[in-house]
C-alpha cells in the first residue's frame, strides 16, 4: 500500500531549480521536519480539504505563516506520517468513487 502512495504521490526527491511541472488538479509540497531532509510530493488537490490533512496544514501555518522556506507548501512532519496518512486519504477516495 505504501509503495503504491509513493508513485500516487509522485515523490520528487532534490531540490533543483526547475522541478517537473505540477499536473492539473493536483499541487507540490515539501515535507519533513528538518530542511535538509525535505521532499517534495505532488498531492491532488482534493486532499487540501480533508480534516486531517487540515491539521498538517495549520502546523504549517504555525511554524511557517505565508514564509515557506522551500518557496512553496512546506508540511513539517516525517515523511512516513505523511505517507500514512495520503494512504489514507487515497483510499477513502477509491471507496467514495
């Protein structure tokens, strides 16, 4: 289940200039706790409103305000919560279809 979240996620590891372009529908965000370690994840966007990912949004907002310091969504949590809980949410929405 969690190697399927990964190619779903489309993990994006590095941090280069031009990173691949973010598909229609879905957004990029860079997790992890310390900035050396973050990765880059591109989610669809339906996730934004499930309560759970909320939570990892307002931690965001708490650590970080509107100042992210990879330049765009930073989540800092450890990558395999994260992980877990787009697992999740991917298939809640496989049940809901």
């Amino acid at each position: 289940m969690i190697q399927g979240s990964r190619q779903l996620l489309k993990h994006h590891s590095g941090f280069s200039r031009k990173q691949p372009e973010v598909p229609k529908g879905h957004v990029a965000v860079y997790v992890g706790e310390a900035q050396v370690q973050r990765k880059r994840f591109v989610v669809p966007i339906s996730y934004l409103n499930h309560p759970s990912f909320a939570v990892l949004l307002n931690h965001a907002e708490e650590e970080f305000g509107f100042n992210h310091p990879m330049g765009g969504l930073t989540i800092p949590c450890k990558e395999d919560a994260f992980i877990t809980l787009t697992s999740e949410l991917h298939t809640c929405s496989m049940h809901q279809r």
